[in-house]
C-alpha cells in the first residue's frame, strides 16, 4: 500500500519531536514536510530542533528542511504540535487552504463544530466534522486532541460512565516534558513542587465534559459530571500522575470497577489500528503502582495504568492514574485520530 504523506507542525518541539519518534516506520504514514517558527525556518531538522528523545532522530527526517509555517507546500495531512500563542492564526490557514489538521493546541478544542478526540472515548464525535467546513467556510479540516492531563482522566473516567458519573475531584502530578523544551526552569523545578500551571485546571474541567458528552442532533451535549482540578508540576521526565475521586449514582463494587477499567476498549481496538494498544486502561494490583519510571511506557506509551482504588471517605471511591503525556497526551492520541479518520474513509 502506498504510503500517505503528512506534514508537522511544531515539528521542532517536544511534541513535534514525539510525533516524528511515533511516525518512524509507520505502516500508513510517512512524514514529508516539516514547518516551524523563522528560528528555525531554512535549517536541516538536525540542526533546528534540540532532540530531546532517547532514540535517535530517523535519518530521512533529520535531513528534511523545516519550512516556514504556511500552507502551500505540505501535504494535504498535518499533525499540529504549535505553540498556543501562534496555532489559532496558523491551523486556521491551513484549514482554509484545504489541509486537515490533527491538532495538539488548545485553540479550536472548545468549538462546537470542532471534534475534540480519544478514539477509545469519543470516536462518534468525529460526525461534527460533516458540519465544520459550511460552518467555518474552509476547505479543509480541523480535529483536535485533549489536553494532555484531561486524556489521562478522561479515559480514566470513561469506563466509569456506566456506574452514573456524578462528580470528579482531580489533583495532577504533571511532568517536565508537558511544560515543552526548555520549559520549566531547572532552578526552579529541581527538588520542589510547582502549585500552579497557567490555564490547565480550567482546561481539565471543560474538556473533560465535552469529551464525555453525547453527540445528539449534530451537536455535543456535555456530560453533566462536575470535574473540581488542582494541577501541580513536579520533577519527573515524562508521566502526569493524577489522584482522582469519584462520585457515583449508581452502587459499584470494587470489583466491578476494576473490571471495568481492564475491560475497557474501543473504535481502534475493533479496527486493530497501528497505534492501538491492545488494552487502553490497565489496572495494576501492587498497592504502590503506577509509578511514572515503571509504568508511563506501557502499551508503547498509550496505555493509561490505574491502580490503588479504594473507598473514599468524602465521595464514593478514590484511585490514581497514569498517562504518558506527550504520547497517550499529544503526539500518540493525534496518530490514533489520523488513523481513525483513515480507516473510517474521512481523510
Ligand atoms: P514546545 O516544545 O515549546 O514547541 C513549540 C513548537 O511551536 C516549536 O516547534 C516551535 O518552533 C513552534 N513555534 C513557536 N512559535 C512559532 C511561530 N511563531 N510560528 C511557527 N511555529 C512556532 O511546545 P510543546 O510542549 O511541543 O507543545 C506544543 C503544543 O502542544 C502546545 O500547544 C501545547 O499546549 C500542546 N500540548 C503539549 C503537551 C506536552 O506534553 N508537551 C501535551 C498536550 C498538548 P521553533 O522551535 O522554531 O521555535
């Protein structure tokens, strides 16, 4: 088969690095163009980006040019890793001109005919795009993935649908690597925890609702569950650590929520797409696990570990949860997207 070109946005960041590690080999996609900001325009991506990644860069790609952030020359399939401040003007140019954009930013999440996705959740919601081009006049598409904290407790969560979700108190522990490169000062992040990150707590308790929400009438009817977040940036690499409380309508014994937890699957399993792990939540018995160093690579990063369930005091149950954040949180999730929208004929 033939493989299908795609471009990246962003592709000199720790999201755009991740997605360039994903895509090495992929059986569908091969990455042909590479855009980013006028720092790096003109350069090999060898020289342009600060590879941050255990592995080495794939040869092919470290010998592309990184071109300006425009439309023209890229293929009609772009992944988006840009920086917030700058994707809303870009990815909207790129929908216009008929590119379809699978975007990591923040900037079109929120759009009532945007598909904001994790295909084991919300693979339904893909339909808002039959509406998005006569809405927004482009030629083009755009399909956003969540936040990176929001996908961990949102596949956390959605197996949870079934037991009458009522309400979910979140605090993250949230890697490094979600703050991009250079990101955090290390001044200001070694041996310490940092109370604050600009705009993720709002994000985690909005996102979270439309993800979990129905699709009814062309539109998505958010899922009434009250989302309370606390977010933190601690010292660990890769791996937002969430503890998670949960309020529920219905009765459930701790067996069956660990039965459905492991039971969990979705649209990319049944499709078996490349990208797919073959269980997204895994339950783990070890009374001290997840653990980032242990468990963030499991199911090749995009498989969300849960353990430690137990009663909680205040609402019904308490658990922690682990997520790889710029695989299963960014890069790995928009892959799932492509592939998704590929295998459902939409590209
Ligand atoms: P990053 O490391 O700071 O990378 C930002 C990228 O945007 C770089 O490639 C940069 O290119 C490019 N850029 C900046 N200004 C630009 C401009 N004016 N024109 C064109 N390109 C420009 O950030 P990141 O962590 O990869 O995050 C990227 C996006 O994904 C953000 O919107 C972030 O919120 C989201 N996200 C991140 C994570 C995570 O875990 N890191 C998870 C989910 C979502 P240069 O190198 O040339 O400056």
């Amino acid at each position: 088969m033939a493989q299908i070109e795609v471009g990246i946005l962003g592709a000199t960041g720790m999201v755009g690095q991740q997605f360039i590690a994903l895509l090495a080999n992929h059986p569908w996609f091969k990455v042909a163009w590479l855009g980013a900001s006028q720092r790096s325009e003109g350069k090999a991506y060898r020289d342009a980006a600060a590879w941050r990644l255990p592995m080495p860069a794939p040869e092919d790609v470290s010998g592309l040019t990184v071109e300006q952030a425009a439309p023209g020359r890229a293929p009609k399939l772009v992944f988006s890793g840009l920086d917030a401040g700058v994707a809303g003007e870009i990815e909207g140019a790129f929908a216009a001109a008929g590119h379809f954009i699978v975007s990591n930013s923040k900037n079109y999440r929120m759009d009532a005919n945007v598909p904001l996705v994790i295909p084991e959740v919300n693979a339904d919601h893909l339909k808002l795009l039959e509406g998005q081009a006569a809405a927004r006049g482009w030629k083009g598409r755009i399909v956003t993935n969540p936040n990176c904290s929001t996908v961990v407790l949102s596949m956390a969560l959605a197996p949870l649908r079934q037991f009458g979700l009522k309400t979910a108190m979140i605090t993250t522990l949230q890697a490094i690597s979600g703050a991009g490169y250079p990101g955090v000062a290390s001044w200001d992040i070694l041996g310490n925890v940092i109370p604050f990150i600009d705009g993720e707590e709002e994000k985690i308790q909005t996102e979270t609702q439309k993800i979990l929400g129905c699709l009814s009438g062309g539109r998505v009817e958010p899922h009434p569950v009250v989302v309370s977040a606390s977010t933190t940036r601690v010292p660990v690499h890769n791996g937002h650590t969430e503890s998670i409380s949960v309020k529920l309508d219905q009765p459930a014994t701790h067996d069956a929520i660990v039965a459905a937890f492991n039971g969990f699957r979705g649209r990319p399993q049944e499709l078996g797409l490349p990208s797919a792990p073959l269980q997204p939540v895994v339950y783990l018995n070890e009374r001290n696990r997840p653990q980032p160093s242990l468990d963030v690579d499991r199911g090749r990063g995009m498989t969300v570990s849960v353990g430690r369930l137990r009663p909680c005091p205040v609402l019904d149950y308490k658990f922690i949860a682990l997520g790889h954040n710029t695989i299963r949180g960014a890069a790995g999730v928009a892959i799932l997207n492509a592939e998704l929208m590929h295998r459902e004929g939409m590209l």
